[in-house]
C-alpha cells in the first residue's frame, strides 16, 4: 500500500542564487519533501510564510535587510510558527548562542551531506532538535558553562515541576536523544515518549526541545 503520508513542506532562504537552486533540486529529489518556495531575505520571511505555510524553514545566518537570526525570531513569536533550521557555513559561539536564544529548532552546517540535511527537516517537522556534532556540543558546553548561579538555581527549580517520568525524558533530550531513543531506553512506546513532552511543554512554558536541552544541561553545572 503506497505510503499517504504527505510531505513536508520547506521555505528555503538564502540570499546566494546558487545555494537556493542547489538546495531546491537537491530536496526536491526525495518523496517526503516539497520544496514550497525559496527565497532571496530576511524581510521576505513572513510574507512568504504566509502565502506557502512551510512546516519547516532552512534559514541562512547571513543576508541583507533582515538576518536570519532576527528572522527566526520574528517567526517563533507567531501564533503556529514553522520549526527553523539555521543552515550556514559559520558555526562560532555566538552564532549558536544567537540561534538557541531565538528559538531556532537546529543548526546545520552546510557542507553536510544532502541526505542528512532531508533527514534533519523530517526530524524537525516531527519535532526533534537537530544539530551536527560538533554543534551540538557547542550549544550543551555553552548552556552549562555560561548559566549563572541564579539561572542554575531557576534550571533546576523548573525541572523540579516535573514528575518522575518527565524528569527521565527531559533527561534523555538533553542528551540529543530521538524519541524512538528515548522510548528504547524507557520502555515507552513512541506516542507515550511524545506525550511527555507535550506535558513537559505545557509545565515549563517552553516551545522546543531545544529549550529543554538547555535547562537541563544548565542545571547540571
């Protein structure tokens, strides 16, 4: 039976011509993605959200007018905002720190393989944080080294809201865990796994795994 689960719809945005073609036949070329629209800008984000409804956004860092960082938090204040990946061939501190802060669901850089790339924009419209390695180490050495007393003091009280099961997901996330990881090592369907961090959501106020990654790791300095 053939598979009827649609695809994910991505924003491309990008001010060089050539990355926005190449990545445009690049993801055009697998079945679970429709390529819906690329654009040049920053400022073009919203109108084109608006008009294509992509469930996921590849944005460059670096472009005229508006950044894809400002971009990334102009969206994330929307009502039902896209997942972001920040997509760039710059990976500095600040840069990660800049895209953590405004809520960016992950940060790739581009010379990853094409293949890797489709696969990061099905995990981010399932919800899950995606980061190359190097990144991701980054962003968890920064959480725990640059969090205050006060902010420590808060990571930990807002984990404490958590039952024991949400604290042991919550856990596993700031690991970089996938929820078919996290199920495997809590003996919990993947529907079960999800629920918990819907709940764990809804107890902190935050609006992605990212978020959770971050409060975790802060709390453990």
């Amino acid at each position: 039976m053939a598979d009827l689960t649609p695809p994910v719809r991505v924003l491309i945005v990008d001010d060089d011509a050539l990355v926005r073609s190449g990545l445009s036949m690049m993801l055009g070329a697998f079945d679970e993605i429709e390529v819906v629209g690329a654009i040049s800008d920053g400022a073009e984000v919203a109108a084109a959200v608006n008009t294509h409804r992509p469930q996921v956004v590849l944005m460059d860092i670096r472009m005229p007018g508006i950044d894809g960082l400002s971009a990334t938090a102009e969206l994330r204040r929307r009502r039902d905002p896209p997942e972001v990946i920040v997509l760039t061939t710059f990976d500095t501190d600040e840069h990660v720190r800049r895209a953590m802060r405004v809520g960016a669901s992950g940060f790739l850089l581009k010379h990853v393989p094409p293949a890797e790339i489709a696969r990061a924009v099905c995990r981010a419209a399932a919800g899950e944080p995606i980061f190359t390695p190097s990144v991701l180490r980054q962003v968890m050495g920064l959480a725990a080294a640059e969090a205050t007393d006060t902010e420590r003091d808060g990571a930990r009280a807002a984990l404490g809201r958590l039952s024991p099961g949400e604290s042991d997901v919550a856990r596993l996330i700031g690991d970089g865990r996938t929820n078919q990881e996290i199920g495997a090592a809590l003996l919990m369907s993947t529907a079960t796994v999800k629920a918990y961090v819907t709940r764990i959501f809804t107890k902190l106020e935050l609006t992605n795994r990212v978020q959770i990654a971050i409060l975790v790791h802060a709390a453990r300095r």
